[in-house]
C-alpha cells in the first residue's frame, strides 16, 4: 500500500476447480508470526515474497527477499496454522536442506548463465542458501542457522547465484 505494507496475500492456495482457478489466501503480506530469534511476537511485512520450497517437517518456506527474512508456516492453510519468521540479515535465495552425506549441491548463476557444482562431505541436516547479485554483498553460497539468522559464506566468486538444489547420491556422476 501507499504506506509500504503488504496488506495482500503473499502464499495462496490454488485450485483448478470447472475450468477455472479459485485462489484462497493462506498467508496474508502483514500476518503476526513469532520470531525465532527473540520468541516475540511480530507482524510481518512481506515486501518481497520470493522463491518458495517445503523443509523436512513439511512447512512452506517463504524467502521474503527484500525485506531479508524467511517464513515458516506450519500446518498451511489449517485452522492451527502457525508462522515464524527468521531474520537473516541480508537477501538471499532458495534455501534447501541437505539430507544425505553424499551428493551434490547444484548452483545456477543467472549472471554468468553457467550451472555449477559444489560436492563436500555433506552434513544431513545443514541448510544451504546463496546470496544473489541484488543482495548489497557478493554473490555467494553459504550455510544458514535455523536458529540465529547466521549465514556462512562457504563458497564465493559467483556473479549472481539464483538457484540452488541439493541432489542426494554418489557424488562421482
């Protein structure tokens, strides 16, 4: 709005229902949700609803870009649904969980139109994100702390990462 507030939806549902598509507000642009890093309660502001995936647990992820924070909403569209927020201090992009010790984590530079491949001995568990060109910093990928926020750079030089994809298996394909 005029005042810089999301007051729409920023997740909807979508149903192809005779022809036609029914839209259903799931999570609104100015939802209360509770921050991970204080436990308080906070009205979020989703200027930027960006790239979207589902973690371990099953909750939708939202990576509200701009406004440098990610969503997590549990139990989508229930009457016991529930929001936090994480703030991480910078925008990033497409965070996704490894869950396997082996594979690859695959990293789309849009900048330099070029797909590229980290291999590691993988923790289950860790999450991966990257910072995109737009960011205020350097293209990079790194590590993300569900708990504080952190993120740890762990590979750089990329012009503008802006997709990531963690692929189980033997990392010799």
């Amino acid at each position: 709005n005029g005042a810089g507030v999301n007051t729409f939806p920023a997740i909807q549902q979508v149903r192809l229902l005779n022809g036609g598509v029914q839209l259903t507000p799931v999570l609104s642009g100015d939802a209360t949700a509770t921050d991970i890093t204080t436990n308080s309660t906070v009205t979020l502001n989703e200027i930027d609803p960006d790239s979207m995936t589902i973690d371990p647990a099953g909750d939708v992820v939202l990576v509200n870009q701009g406004g440098a924070e990610i969503v997590f909403v549990h139990g989508t569209g229930t009457p016991g649904q529930t929001v936090k927020r994480l703030p991480v201090g910078t925008q990033l992009e497409d965070p996704t969980w490894v869950t396997a010790q082996e594979g690859l984590l695959y990293v789309v530079d849009g900048g330099l139109n070029a797909i590229f491949t980290l291999s590691s001995d993988f923790a289950p568990g860790t999450v991966y994100t990257e910072a995109p060109s737009d960011s205020g910093v350097a293209g990079f990928v790194g590590t993300l702390d569900l708990k504080t926020g952190t993120v740890t750079p762990i590979a750089v030089g990329f012009k503008s990462p802006t997709g990531l994809l963690f692929s189980p298996g033997d990392d010799e394909h």
